[in-house]
C-alpha cells in the first residue's frame, strides 16, 4: 500500500461527527481525517501481513492517523529487536497520548525481550522528550508490574521530576496499578514516596476509581490523600 492508497482509505471511512469528538481530546497539532480506531487498526494490521518495510520506508507523516497507523504497523512487527529499533525512531513523531499509548498497548512483541526493554525505558525515561518519557512509564504499566520489577518502577517514579501533565498522570495510572496487583509493596512505597502532591492524589484518585479495588481498600487509601492547593 502506498500513501495515496492509504489516503484514499482514510478519507473512505472519515466520520465527521467523530472527528470533532476526537479533536477535542486527543489534542495533537497534526491535521484529522476523523477515522475511528478499529478501522485504523485493521488498516495497520493488514498493512503489517504484507511488505510492511516497504510501507514504513515510503509513509508520508502528514495526519494523526497515518502517523497512529504507522506507529501500529511498527507495534505489530513480531521481531521485537526490529520492533525496538524502529520504535526508537518512531517515538519523536508523537505529540498526543492517543498515538502513545494506543501504540505502546499493541507492542507485546517486547516481552520476548524484556531486559533489553527495560534498558530501552530507563534510556527513554531520562529523555527531555515528554512523549519518550510517557511512552515509557506506560510501557512499564502494560509490561512490567511484576514483583521483581517494583522497586525498579518505584524508583523511576521518584527520580522523574517531570512536571509535564501528560507524564505526571502516566505515573499516577502506573501506581495506580501496581497498587491493584501489588497492594502491600505499593502502600508501602506510597508512605514513604517524595512524588509531588499532585502525581500523588491523582494516583490515590484512580485507585479509588478502580473496580478492582475494594470498598474498604477505598475508604483506607482515600485517607491517605494530601491536602494542597494544586492537587
């Protein structure tokens, strides 16, 4: 498939009425045809059975979707060497959390390589690139809440100063479900964390919007939120 073929397509499925929605909440600078998310994803997953180098090697990155589609394409790639390495140049195109965490989700090739993924996080982590950073917690929240990795992941959260809204609530979801799988280590660490505040309620928050959580859990943990202006 080559540009104006994926174009044509695009254009074939625009849903007015959804591309104002999605406007609204993706907030990307790029342009939008206003395709839904599941015929973006078997676009991309068609793509990806064919001559998929081909296909990356020529895109033409001028809306939100082909880049979505492109960055689908990468995810789906079954090499997770490959993967990671075309990931790695791929991560600078993205400019909303739509893109980011649609692609991380899709990239379950990188659990055949998880070493070599976590290294690619702590890299990421330390990038002046607010979308590697988010990229990568979230990659951690998809891949990596396993006991053996928590003091890791807790650390990572402690070490990021970032004050990047988009960044802040990928920490406060990852706590949020270390805490669902991890109930005791996670409120140990959060008794102890020096996060800021408004990282900190947000996580309390969406672990009491959890239905995986108790009620009582819920009651006990809304106790430990902290009071200030900004959270």
């Amino acid at each position: 498939m080559n540009n104006n073929e994926l174009l044509t397509i695009l254009y074939e499925n625009k849903d007015e009425k959804y591309k104002n929605f999605n406007d609204k909440i993706i907030n990307t600078k790029m342009p939008t045809i206003g395709v839904r998310t599941p015929i973006l994803k078997k676009i991309a997953k068609n793509i990806s059975k064919g001559d998929y180098d081909k296909f990356l090697c020529n895109i033409n990155n001028v809306y939100y979707e082909d880049v979505l589609i492109e960055g689908l394409v990468i995810s789906y790639i079954k090499d997770p060497k490959k993967l990671i390495n075309k990931l790695d140049i791929f991560l600078d195109k993205i400019d909303n959390w739509a893109i980011c965490d649609m692609v991380c989700a899709s990239c379950k090739s990188l659990v055949k390589i998880k070493d070599e993924c976590f290294l690619f996080i702590k890299k990421n982590i330390l990038s002046n690139n607010i979308w590697r950073v988010r990229f990568s917690f979230v990659l951690l929240l998809n891949y990596f809440i396993q006991e053996n990795y928590l003091e890791e992941i807790f650390k990572m959260i402690d070490q990021d100063k970032n004050d990047e809204y988009y960044v802040m609530m990928a920490k406060a979801w990852l706590i949020s479900e270390c805490y669902v799988k991890h109930k005791t280590e996670t409120l140990k660490y959060l008794k102890n964390t020096k996060i800021d505040n408004v990282t900190y309620n947000k996580a309390i928050s969406k672990i009491c919007d959890s239905y995986r959580v108790s009620e009582i859990d819920k009651i006990n943990i809304k106790m430990m939120k902290k009071i200030s202006k900004n959270a």
